[in-house]
C-alpha cells in the first residue's frame, strides 16, 4: 500500500499457524488494522490498498481521535480473495489467549490463570517493535516451555514507519487483532492484554483508550470471532509484588526468565559491571540479561526489594542505600524518563529511602 511519501510500506505475516476456520470477517479486521498500523504515522488523505478495507469505521475513528478527516480509499486492484486453507488439526480447547512478549506484566498474566487453573494459550508477535525482539522471542517461548503454556509465534514482517511513542495510536490494536486470529482454532473467548486503558482521550493514544476498546470489542464481535479483548492490569511496581507471590503459590520459578530490559545487548556488560561493583548481592541474584541500569530494571530490583523476593534476602542495607541514591541521580540525570516513570515507581522509590 501506499502512503504520504509514495514510498510503499508493508506489514504481512510471514509466519503463524494457518488460519482455518477463522471467518472472512474476522481476517477482514486484521487486514483492517494492519493498514491503521502502517497509515498512523501519517494520516493520509488517500489511502490506496491492493484489497478491501472493510472496516473502515476502525479507521475513521482513528482519525477522528486524532482530529483529522477520515481518509479516502482507493483500490488498485481486484479484491484478492485468498482460498481458505485446509482444517488444521483439531485442537483442544482453551478459554484464554495472553498477548506474550515475554516481560513482566505478560508474565504476570499466565502465572494468574496458573493460580485460577484457567487453560491459556500464549502468542508471541515477533517483531511489532523496533528493539529486543530477538531477546524477547527467545524469552518468551522459553518460559512457556518451562510453564508447560502452548505458545503460539506469529513473526510480522514490519517494514511500518511506526515506531516510537507514537506506535501506540495503533500498536496494542494490532496486537489484540493478530493474537485473536490466531488463536481462534482454538476456541478461545478471551483475549488477554495489558491493561491500564485510559478514559481521558488527552492524556492516552489511541490504542490505550478506554472508548476505543469498547468500540473495537463491537468490531471484533461483528467479525464474528466470538470472543472479547480484556486489559489486565495491577499496577507498575505493584506487579513485581504480586508476581513474587504467585511464585510462591505456584512453586513456580518466573522472576529470573522475565526479559525485559531496554539496553542493547552491547551496553549490557558495562552496565552490569558497576551493579557487580557496588551491589554485588543484588547483582548476584538479578538474571545476567538483565542490565540493572534501564528503567525496566530498576523497576524489577525495586519490586523484588520493597515486596521481600526471598532471593534478596542477604541483601545488605548498604546496597539498598546504594541502589536508591543511584536511581534518584538517575532520575535527575535522564529527565526525558519522565514519560514513563510512574506515581508508583515514584511512590515505591521514596518507601525504600
Ligand atoms: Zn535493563
């Protein structure tokens, strides 16, 4: 398809389970949402597509949102309808799917129906960010190895111009939509995401809109998918608490397989070295993917202090000191953290003090 610049951009699945069975429909919004995904960035006037865009409402109130005009669409060509694939294998049911990436928050999610002994299936869309994907895909199958939690990898080719924060007016929409599709052989009648929609259209993009998820639930129904999007969701720090505590429910290791740190795997070693240094229990106990350094990590050393990870538990007092002085300078120093650290974050940091 073609945007603003001309220059054609592209989104495909270029790796999934087929999709049998999954009604027209059904495909129809995902194609739909994929050309959100691929037309966020720009807004353009005229969208020129090679097949049908027959959710156009998705679209429309995407513009709106953002306080555009919806855009008209052209075909190039014919619809291309493409033959329905043979019935796969009959699979068992499963009532929950989890979108997976393989971090805390989606960990969290699986551990949850472990503890409720709600069957759940996990997808992984490979490549739906800009960094980590290759950490995150090697994470995230080899937890659901380990948690005995069929996985389910779906690799985007991603060729979008859609990256940075601005990713959000339509990235978790792409997500929810992809991960439907898949697991619909499975039967499944949710569809777990990360939680925390906003009702405040100024202070939330799209994708994380309360309103444009009620919208978008009515959409998936009317595609026939027979199953609902629902955002799960306890909090930032809180969530490292209520993971540590499922561990201990379960019996369940999970802390140690979480992936997700922010440095690139060059700067992780000279990140680390200085934790090794002046924290060294901390360190000694913090999975060696992890930086220490990087927001996430902080958040997850945090976490593990404030709700008593039993692994921390020959942490000294003088590491912790450490720890808090270091992320107050931190704080200070990278200022533009400031869109993503969060009251809890905040609040939890000054309890540690
Ligand atoms: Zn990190």
């Amino acid at each position: 398809m073609n945007v603003l610049t001309g220059e054609k951009r592209g989104l495909g699945l270029v790796e999934h389970r087929d999709f049998a069975g999954v009604p027209e429909e059904g495909m129809g919004l995902m194609r739909t949402v994929m050309v959100a995904h691929l037309i966020a960035p720009f807004f353009p006037k005229i969208v020129e597509t090679n097949f049908g865009v027959t959710e156009k409402v998705f679209i429309d109130e995407l513009y709106k949102y953002y306080g555009y005009r919806p855009p008209i669409f052209k075909m190039s060509e014919e619809i291309r309808i493409e033959k329905q694939k043979e019935e796969g294998e009959d699979l068992q049911k499963v009532e929950y799917a989890s979108a997976h990436s393989g971090g805390l928050d989606s960990a969290y999610r699986l551990a949850l129906m472990q503890e409720k002994k709600k069957p759940v299936v996990a997808v992984h869309l490979r490549n739906l960010n800009r960094k980590g994907n290759h950490e995150e895909f090697v994470a995230s199958k080899k937890q659901c190895e380990e948690w005995k939690i069929p996985y389910e990898l779906v690799r985007l080719r991603n060729n979008s111009k859609n990256d940075g924060f601005d990713t959000m007016r339509t990235r978790d929409f792409l997500l929810a939509i992809v991960s439907a599709v898949t697991v619909y052989p499975y039967g499944v009648s949710k569809v777990l995401v990360e939680g925390d929609m906003v009702e405040d259209p100024t202070k939330s993009h799209f994708s994380e809109n309360a309103g444009a998820w009620k919208m978008f639930n009515k959409l998936i129904a009317e595609a026939n998918l027979k199953m609902e999007v629902e955002g799960v969701d306890v909090g930032d720090i809180e969530t490292v608490g209520e993971v540590i505590r499922l561990e201990k429910s379960l019996g369940m290791e999970i802390i140690p397989l979480v992936q997700n740190c922010f440095s690139a795997t060059y700067q992780l070693p000279n990140s680390r070295r200085k934790w090794v240094r002046e924290t060294p229990q901390i360190a000694k106990n913090s999975s060696e993917h992890w930086c220490g350094s990087c927001l996430k990590c902080r958040r997850m050393t945090m976490g593990r202090l404030l709700y008593q990870d039993p692994r921390f538990e020959s942490v000294p007092k003088e590491e912790i000191a450490y720890f808090v002085k270091d992320t107050y300078d931190w704080l200070r120093k990278y200022r533009h953290n400031g869109d993503l650290v969060t009251a809890s974050f905040l609040k939890h940091l000054e309890q540690l003090r």
